[in-house]
C-alpha cells in the first residue's frame, strides 16, 4: 500500500478524478484500482500520475503523452482483431504496478514529467487516427487505467469518428472504474503475468486475483474482444506445472476460444540477472495449452511462423498466415469462416485484411494543426 511519498507542486495541472473518497483521518483513498493508494495533501500515489489536491484525487497527465507512433495492430498483440491493419499508439508515464521485469520502464516507471512533451486533445487524437487511415487507437506503453479519464474521453471522440479504442492493460483495476473503462473499450489485450501470488507480490508488487476477475469481466460482461499475454521469464513463470494451470483456468473460465500470447523475455530494469526466453521455452507453453484445449495459442518476440499464424481449430487450415507483423496468407470468407470446412473463427474481422505491414511510424502531433 503506497504512502504517496512524492508530491505535486502548485503549478502541477490536473484533471478532476471520480474514484476516491475521505478518510477520518485527513487522507484521501484513491479507489481505483486494488492498491487502494491514501494520501495526504499533495502526496502522489504509487501510480505517479494520480494525486491528492485539496483532499481530491486529480489527475495529472491529461493531455499529454510521452509520445504517438501508428504501428500494426498485431504488435499489440492482437492477433483476430481487424488484422493487418494499422492503429494509433500512445502512453503517458507511471504505472500501477511494480514489474521489475518491465520493458517499457522508460515510460511506464518515469517520475520526470517532462518526458509528456506531446500534447494532444482527445478530438485531435480522433481526428488524426481518421486522417492517418487508422482503424483504431490504442492505449499501451503504460497502463490507461491510471489515465482512464483522459482515454476515456479519446474513445469517445473516437467513436464519434468511427474509429475503435484498444486498452493494453495488467487489468489491474477495482470494479466500478473497471466497469466504466472498458464500457469505451472495444478490443483489450490484457497481462496474465503468471499463475501465482508468490510472482505478483515478489515481482509485480501486486495480487493475482483482480486480474483474474478483469478477465472474466470482459469474458462474460462485455462485448469488448480480448485476448491475453504472458511474458514468459526463466525460472519464474515457465514450469510445466504452473502453464498446465494456468492453461486450465483459461479453458474453464474464459473458453477455448480465447487467444493467448506466449512472449519472450529480454533482460530489463531491474531483472538484468536473469537469460534471455529460449524460443523452445515458447514454442512448449504453445503446445501446453494447446493440449489444454485452447484454439489460438502464439509466440512473440521471436520468428516463429508456425506460432504466429492462425489456423482452423476444426481442420488445421491456415487461416491467417504471418510473419513477425507481416500478413502472408488470408484463407478467410467475407464474413470470417475457412474457406476450406467453413467454420467460423472467433475475431473482429472485415471483408479484406488491412495491408499496413510491419511498418512503425511516429507521428509528431504539432505537424497536425
């Protein structure tokens, strides 16, 4: 539970926040997510970007961000939503968690909000992503549920534009706000970072429940289309016994239609002790819930073909075929079938895939007035 040690100053500008209330002794608790942050006047939760103005949790990074880049949606990884088509990529700064494993510490784990240099109203961001041919933006680098009112109100605009809003989440997140958030959301892919307590309290600084309950929120309350990641690190996540359970919880309580991420860990931040993930390491917990039930199971961070392509799950067709961010094969119908034995497969998809490619492209927002 974090004491709010850093502070804001006067001339911080902030964004009035909902999910709070007062304590009986002079703190404000931040309800937004399971930390359950108490502060006292001008202290910041662990967050960073979450704060106490005035005995009222504000927030701090509305409108500005550490940067905006069109990537493919794939690089999400969303593997059976609108595929090979581009999205609109942006972050602010801080996190909700503490992974000592993180790869984009250098945004998510900032205390220097300097680095927020691209500012950027929610109509403008909307109004880009059209301009640009985006068919969705997504928040990702740092976790949006910490800046859930300024994406918030970005999928708004977006969806006046016609544009979808992807969330790249821990799904770290308490149940009113988590119920608000993702009623704006239309695609998430959301971190199962392992299958244990020990793991999230000893490297995550958090708890395994609430994730677990995100994910079956969006399964089962939601029409929000979501599939999940798992950074597979050595040592620390990768037994046989802890992938068979966590394949099973999968199967019983989100379905076998569910598409899972299995990705490679490099060495980062504060884990520089441990090896790189052996593609064998991946390639294994594929097959683990693959036997488990499980339709549409991928390696990441790695060239692998064969595990970053999809396939029938009723005759074994190759339906989308991709390497790395480039799709090679399109063996769907118009309305997401295979065209070998016609059986539907699970996704968000359009008559014809996007053709944007593996391409990575900044933008600078002050060239779009």
């Amino acid at each position: 539970m974090s004491k709010g040690s850093e502070t804001i100053t006067p001339e911080t500008p902030t964004f009035p926040t909902r999910y709070w209330h007062k304590l009986e002794d002079g703190r404000v608790q931040c309800d937004l997510c399971p930390r359950y942050c108490k502060l006292r006047d001008g202290q910041r939760g662990l967050c960073f970007v979450r704060a106490n103005r005035s005995d009222e949790i504000v927030l701090t990074s509305y409108g500005r961000s550490s940067g905006f880049c069109i990537d493919p949606i794939e690089k999400k990884p969303l593997n059976h939503f609108l595929p090979g088509t581009p999205v609109l990529s942006f972050g602010t700064a801080g996190c909700n968690l503490a992974c000592k494993f993180c790869q984009n510490w250098d945004m998510s784990k900032s205390r220097e909000m300097d680095t927020l240099m691209d500012q950027a109203s929610p109509e403008k961001i909307a109004r880009v992503a059209r301009e640009m041919g985006c068919r969705s933006v997504a928040y990702t680098y740092n976790d949006p549920v910490i800046f859930m009112e300024y994406a918030i109100d970005i999928a708004r605009a977006c969806r006046a534009q016609g544009i979808k809003s992807v969330a790249v989440t821990a799904g770290y997140i308490c149940d009113e706000p988590r119920r608000e958030f993702f009623s704006y959301m239309d695609a998430a892919n959301v971190d199962l970072k392992a299958f244990s307590d020990e793991f999230y309290l000893k490297l995550c600084g958090g708890q395994l429940d609430p994730v677990l309950e995100t994910l079956k929120y969006l399964r089962h309350e939601t029409d929000v289309w979501t599939e999940i990641t798992t950074l597979l690190i050595p040592g620390e996540n990768d037994s046989e016994s802890e992938l068979e359970a966590m394949s099973r919880w999968v199967v019983d309580n989100l379905g076998a239609d569910t598409p899972w991420h299995f990705s490679a860990f490099h060495p980062d931040w504060k884990m520089m002790d441990h090896p790189p993930t052996p593609p064998v390491t991946l390639s294994r917990a594929r097959e683990i819930a693959m036997s488990a039930g499980l339709h549409h199971v991928y390696t990441g961070n790695v060239h692998d073909e064969r595990g970053g392509s999809t396939y029938c799950h009723r005759c074994g067709k190759r339906l989308i075929g991709r390497d790395w961010y480039v799709l090679t094969e399109w063996n769907l119908t118009a309305d997401g079938r295979c065209c070998d034995c016609n059986s539907p497969c699970v996704g968000v998809f359009e008559k014809h895939p996007g053709e944007w490619g593996a391409k990575r492209l900044p933008i600078n927002m002050e060239l779009h007035p």
